[in-house]
C-alpha cells in the first residue's frame, strides 16, 4: 500500500490533538489564570462537551455556528462546576480564546516545513477560520492553506469536508490523504476516498488519560509522531 504514497498531492491536518497539544496547553493556561482549579479535570471537561454540542448543531437543533461558539456554550456551561461563574464577559472572552493559542507538539513545525517541500498542506479541522489563523501565528505552523469546516459548513465526519479538499484543490480524492490522530476521523476519510496516515498522540488527553495508538490495517501510513511520517512520506 506505501507506494500508493507516490500519487498523493495534498496533506490535510486533523489539528486538535494531531498536530497541537489542546490538554497540555489549556491547562497550562488554566495554572495561570486559576491556579486554585484542578487544570486537568477542567480541561477535559471542556474538550468532553465538544463533540455533543457539535452534533446538536448537525441535527438542526441548534443553527450552524463557528467552533468559537459551541467553545463558549461549553464553557458557560462548566464554568459554575469549577467556581468560576464569577467570571465576567470579557474573563470568559479571553478563557475561550486559549483554544487559538494552543501549542504544537514538539515535532510538529519542523516536520510540516519539511513536508510543505514535497506536497501541498493545509488543515482539515472543525475549528473555525480565524481559530485556526490565529493558531498558525502563534506556533509557527507553516500552512499553504487554511481549511476549515466552516468553509464548507459542515463537521466532520461529513464527506462534504473531506471531498471538498480535493473540489478546492482539484485533485481526486485518492490524490488527498488526511492525517490524523483519530481513528474515527480517519476512517471517514477513507470512506470518502482518500488515504489516510494515523498519528500516534498517547499524551492527547493528558498522562492520566489513556490513548489508544494502536495500528490499523486500513490506513495508508501509521506514524509514531510527524517527523516519523514525513521520514516515510519522503523516503529518508
């Protein structure tokens, strides 16, 4: 299956968790901000309502909003778990802005510029437009272009996500491959056609957390990390 890797035209990033480290930067921001608060317990709780308010708004029954704002439902909605209601508007504004100052995981900037060098990449994320422009900035991260699921209007794992890559880039799907840190998402991907390289992330939700990194036949590419990709990619 590796030699299909000659065909590939197009990199697109799963970003939370594939290519930034959400746990460990949000509660490092937290230790700052709200020492007394067990950073950890408040970051995953954050992070566990993400993928419930998301498919509210994929059933209709809340109306398409950016990533941002499902961010502060969840927030004003753990805040008095946590004894932070007292938090005024413009404190919450600011909380729910860590999500554009995430940091990358060590490899990541020095593994993307090396693949910018052979093919195009971009992100693939449910994240919004200026989240993800936002994060670029302040990590590095050398894109050729921002995607989002706001361009497109839909979440993934919708096929309208992965297929309109290839539409923007006017490549076949089998010319994209995703990447990924989430077996989910990566098996959406290849459902619609692309190939797909997992990244193994066993610290995602943190050291107390436990991450599945285990291969799965169906993927193009499995990866210990993003340099250990591009090392495969690029035939080092």
């Amino acid at each position: 299956m590796q030699s299909m890797h000659k065909n590939i035209r197009v990199l697109a990033f799963d970003i939370f968790g594939t290519v930034v480290d959400w746990h460990g930067s949000i509660v490092k921001e937290m230790q700052r901000i709200a020492p007394e608060v067990d950073g950890d317990r408040f970051t995953l709780a954050w992070r566990s309502g993400y993928v419930p308010a998301m498919q509210k708004v994929m059933s209709g029954i809340l109306p398409w909003m950016k990533i941002d704002a499902l961010h502060r439902l969840i927030l004003d909605d753990i805040l008095p778990q946590f004894g932070l209601d007292h938090l005024d508007e413009s404190q919450r504004q600011d909380l729910n802005k860590i999500w554009h100052k995430l940091d990358p995981w060590p490899e990541s900037v020095a593994a993307l510029s090396q693949l910018k060098s052979h093919y195009t990449i971009c992100t693939l994320s449910n994240g919004n437009v200026s989240l993800l422009t936002n994060m670029a900035k302040h990590g590095g991260l050398p894109w050729d272009c921002i995607l989002s699921a706001e361009i497109f209007k839909k979440y993934k794992p919708d096929p309208a996500t992965y297929l309109g890559v290839a539409e923007l880039f006017d490549v076949a799907p089998g010319q994209v491959m995703l990447v990924a840190a989430h077996q989910s998402d990566l098996a959406a991907a290849r459902a619609s056609g692309l190939q797909t390289a997992f990244i193994e992330r066993p610290m995602e939700y943190g050291a107390k957390q436990s991450n599945d990194i285990s291969p799965v036949a169906e993927n193009t590419f499995h990866a210990t990390d993003l340099l250990h990709l591009a090392d495969q990619l690029l035939d080092h």
